[in-house]
C-alpha cells in the first residue's frame, strides 16, 4: 500500500478518502438546526459572551434575529462589528472565547453554539451577496494599507464606509492574508476566504495592488508622502528556524509553508507527506500541521512539546481535536539533533525537559523518533523590513492604544502591533479601530484646512 511506503509521498489515499477527510470540520446549520440552536440562548441584557468577543458582535441580538427568522438581519448585526464575522465564524476558538463566557456552562456545561450560529447567517448574507453598506461621499483622502490580511482588510473596509480612497499593497497574488494561506483546509473549505475578500472589496473605494512588498518596491516614506495616513497590517513574516544540528536537511519544514501549500494545492493528492511525521511546537499552527498530516496519509503524526499540557497555546479542543485524529502529543521534549540518510530526514533525537527554578532545562536524557518528514512550528516573528524608522514593543510595533505608531500618520494593527494575539478575530478588531483613529485624523485634517482656506 502507498499508504505504508515510507519517505514523502503524495498520493497516499484514494479520492474518496481525501475528499472525506478534508471536508468541513463543522458544517453550516440548517434552517431548522438554526431556530433550534437559538432558542436556547438567554438572550442576557448584560451578556458575558460579548464582553468575552474581541470585537464585541452583539451576540444576543444576532441569535434573536435568527430566532426570528430574519438570517440577513442578523448577519448586519454581525458585520457592524465584525466584517469578516464570516471566516471568524470558522475559525476562531469560541470555545475559550464567547462559547466559554456562555450562560448556559453553568446549568449544562453546554454552551450556545454561537460560532456555527454566526455562520449560518453571515453565509446566508455572502451567498446572496447581500450589501449592507454604501461609501459616505467621496472624501478626498486617501490611504494606504500594507497587507490584505484581516487588519487591513477590516481597516480597509471601515475607511471606504467613510468615503475615503483606499490602496492595499499586499506581497502575495491573493488577498486573504493568513485566511488564504495559514488557516488549515479542513477549516475552511472551498474558496470561501476569497469569497469574502470579495464581498468585502465589493463596498468600492478599494484597490489591491498584489506582488508589492515593502521596503522592496516601496518604501514607509513614499507612502507618506502620496497619501494621507498608512496602516501596517504586515503580519509576521518570518518564521523561528529550528536550528539544531542536522536541521537543514531535505524532510524539514517550515509548518506555515506546509499549511500554506496544502491550502492552494488544487488537489490534494497532489501534497507530499511523510509516513512517519514529527511536528515540533504547541501552537495553533502545530496542531493544523499535525492534523492535516494525518489526513493526507501519514501513518504516524507526533507533536513533540518543550513544556506540559497546561502551556500549549492552542486551545484544549484543538488538542482533543487533534487526539481524536490519531495524532500523538508528547510533553516536555525538545529537538536535540536531526539524523538524515542520503540528505533526507530519517529521525529526530529530543531530550526530555524540565522546569528548575522557573527555568525550564534539559534533563539529559535522550529518545529517537523515526521520522520522514519534520514539521517546524515554533512561532513567527515580525519582519522588520522598511519598517527600521518605526519603534518597537519587544518584537512587535509599538502602538497606543488606537493604533497609532511612533511616527505620525502611521498606523498599525493585526499580529504586527504590540497587543496582537495571533487570532483572525483580534487583527479585524485592531483594523477597525484604527480606522475609526484614521478616519477621525482625517476630518480634523479636513477641518483644519478648510479653516485655513
């Protein structure tokens, strides 16, 4: 069986199988799934669950319109607060979010499912291309974004509301940023993430201009100089390598570029897999990398863990979710040395940790892991290229509290500020804010000069 045979190899399942496999982690409710799923929400006046959402939906009247049967209701009520409220629906982990603030843990330990409920109507709302919002009149002001992520798409979207002139810059041939490329298949499935990039575009007033990068084809300064404010949605574009011995061998990958390829790839037999895979991190990204190993075939997937359960930064139920795929989580182990034959991975030795003192150590004792391919998902950090002038927060770009850089009439916002949490749902809450900051800055720009004239 292909299945079996070891080294990396694509096509290790059968279409049926692949198509199962990568199918919809949570499908849409139905219509009467949807009634049912609302009618158990309280509908509380000083709600938990909004307090606990970064870009505080109003949860309980969103869940009352679908209750009464008014989905495209309900999906304004979303979009008022969160314009990309459909991939969060997706994708962000309710379950230490809005879903754990519920109410309804306390009587049942079962909350409202208010991530598939907020699907259903912004699903609703996408697929009739239903467009709430028009441009104010035409400002005159124009901005310029940096990244076509969900920063800057949500930046970008607020600021045409208001009638200004925006142009997104943006690295790669699709926006989408991290919806497009680091969101695991399973997760989302089909083209949605464009599907949203397009209805959100829809608005007018926006322009993307792909393949520009800054500090390559532009700079901070030129920006400055042709428009009137600039927001840095950039993300974080560079990965922490593994840098142990042996680690650059051919089967060692970086986990963002693995997910990255399997999310564009037309067919998914076509991705390569190891039959023994080691995945090395406890983040979000560690666990996509690990499923998504899984279900393209490899026999054997192990995410090994510098640190115990309770550390991981991806949720309990992503860890569950990743259990119940077959894949083995291994604590307190870190990469000691990658062996390889003929330039080619064939295991990992970790040695085993422990804290000391508050300071986490290695013990000195040793273990092999046979592996095909290793999968490297220990974190990304900021790429400060063309952003030397701007000052920064630990590894971050330092911002106040509406965004604000430490050069005037620059903004920043998303997983590159100081304060961004990794989660899609966070970016599009700094980007709306910054926003409303931008938007503020410009009229009273406007007013000064018409003032002045």
């Amino acid at each position: 069986m292909r299945r079996l045979e070891p080294g990396l190899k694509a096509g290790r399942l059968d279409a049926a199988q692949y198509a199962k496999n990568f199918s919809d982690l949570h499908p849409r409710l139905g219509d009467h799934e949807a009634l049912v799923a609302s009618d158990r929400c309280y509908f509380c006046h000083d709600a938990p669950c909004m307090t606990a959402c970064p870009t505080s939906i109003d949860i309980p009247l969103f869940i009352r319109q679908i209750s009464t049967g008014n989905p495209l209701g309900s999906a304004k009520t979303i979009f008022d607060q969160n314009i990309l409220g459909g991939m969060c629906a997706r994708v962000c982990p309710t379950e230490t979010l809005c879903e754990e603030a519920c109410v309804r843990n306390t009587a049942e330990e079962r909350p409202v499912e208010i991530g598939r409920l907020q699907r259903y109507a912004t699903d609703i709302a996408i697929e009739q291309n239903r467009q709430f919002y028009t441009p104010a009149a035409t400002s005159g002001q124009t901005v310029a974004i940096v990244g076509a992520g969900p920063a800057g798409l949500a930046c970008a979207h607020r600021l045409a509301m208001s009638g200004h002139q925006v142009t997104i810059f943006d690295t790669r041939e699709k926006a989408g940023g991290l919806n497009e490329y680091g969101i695991a298949a399973y997760k989302t499935t089909g083209d949605f993430a464009q599907a949203e990039v397009d209805y959100i575009l829809s608005i007018g007033h926006i322009d993307v201009l792909a393949g520009q990068m800054l500090g390559r084809d532009f700079t901070l300064n030129e920006l400055q100089a042709k428009f009137d404010a600039v927001f840095l949605g950039i993300g974080l574009g560079n990965v922490n390598m593994l840098n142990t011995e042996g680690s650059h061998v051919n089967g060692v990958v970086d986990a963002v570029e693995f997910i990255s390829n399997l999310r564009e790839a037309e067919d998914k037999a076509d991705v390569p897999v190891g039959r023994n895979v080691v995945v090395i991190g406890g983040g979000m990204t560690a666990i996509d990398a690990a499923v998504q190993a899984k279900l393209l075939g490899a026999e054997n997937v192990t995410i090994c863990y510098r640190r115990g359960k309770e550390h991981m930064n991806a949720s309990e139920f992503e860890q569950d979710l990743a259990t119940s795929k077959g894949v083995v989580i291994r604590h307190w182990l870190q990469p000691k040395h990658v062996d390889h034959h003929g330039g080619h991975v064939s295991s990992i030795r970790l040695e085993y940790t422990h804290v000391e003192n508050g300071i986490m150590k290695g013990t000195g004792h040793v273990m092999d892991i046979p592996t095909d391919q290793v999968l490297v998902a220990i974190g990304q950090k900021l790429d400060g290229t063309g952003i030397e002038a701007l000052k920064l927060d630990g590894n971050k770009i330092a911002v106040d509290a509406e965004g604000r850089t430490s050069i005037a009439g620059v903004w920043a916002g998303g997983d590159c500020a100081a304060g961004g949490q990794d989660l899609t749902v966070s970016a599009v809450a700094m980007g709306r804010d910054a926003a409303e900051s931008i938007n503020r800055s410009l009229a009273a720009l406007s007013a000064g000069a018409s003032a002045v004239a």
